[in-house]
C-alpha cells in the first residue's frame, strides 16, 4: 500500500481518528453502524500510519472485526446477528420512551432500518461448522 507524506498524511491520520471515534460512537449506539467506520478508520491508517493500522488490528473490541475483513471480506454472523438484536432493542426503547413525536419516532426507526438493513447486506464469514455445507464451501473457495 502507497504511503502518503506530507500535510496530506496529517489528514489522513486526523481522518483515521475521526472514524474510529464515529466506530465508538456505533458501540454505544446500536443505531450507527460501527463497521463501515471501522473500515474507513483502516482504510486512512494503512496509508498514514501503520503503526496506528497495527493497534487498531490488535485491538481487542475492533480487531477481531477487522482481521474477518482483511481476511475473508465478510463479517462473522454472530457480529451480525448481535448487531441487528441491540439496534431493534435500542430502536424499541427510544421510540418508547423518547416522548418524541410521531415524526421522530418514524426518523429513528427509519434510520435504524437502515443500519440494521446495511449490516444484513454485509459478506458472511463461514462458521467452522458451516465449512461442510454447500454454501460454506462455496464461500470458502471464493476466500482461498
């Protein structure tokens, strides 16, 4: 991967910095998605700063994540699954107890329809279990 210099690797990095704290953000409110920041956070660092690639791939709330990423182009369905489940409890409980009105209450559940809808679309990583299956094959050969 190029390396970039300059004032140009400065935003990169402030980039970086920036989607990794909207990734945080997403952990502490399942209605934003945290992997496609994630991603990006990567996608800025590799080309910054691999020393700050490097602890965000070590990192023991994002690493596991990344790593599916990187080597299988998928996230696992157990991610997904937890994902999708504290999106629609959160969504549930917002529109609850907001006391918003009947319009906020449609922005929220739109926007968590979204998260959860893009989460769902994301590649699934094969279980170790799934490996003999049909499908389990077929996306390993497409890993290898």
């Amino acid at each position: 991967m190029a390396q970039v210099a300059g004032l140009r690797r400065w935003l990169f990095v402030a980039l970086g910095g920036v989607f990794v704290a909207l990734a945080l953000v997403g952990v502490a409110l399942p209605g934003i998605p945290t992997t496609p920041f994630l991603l990006l956070a990567s996608y800025f660092f590799v080309r910054s700063s691999p020393a700050l690639h490097q602890r965000l791939l070590q990192s023991k709330l994002f690493g596991p994540t990344l790593r599916d990423w990187q080597r299988h182009r998928g996230v696992k369905r157990r991610t997904k699954w937890i994902s999708i489940t504290c999106c629609s409890l959160m969504i549930c409980f917002s529109i609850a107890t907001g006391g918003l009105p009947w319009a906020g209450r449609v922005v929220i559940a739109a926007a968590g329809a979204y998260g959860m809808w893009f989460v769902a679309r994301l590649p699934t990583v094969p279980n170790k279990n799934e490996a003999h299956t049909v499908e389990g094959r077929a996306s390993a050969r497409k890993v290898q």
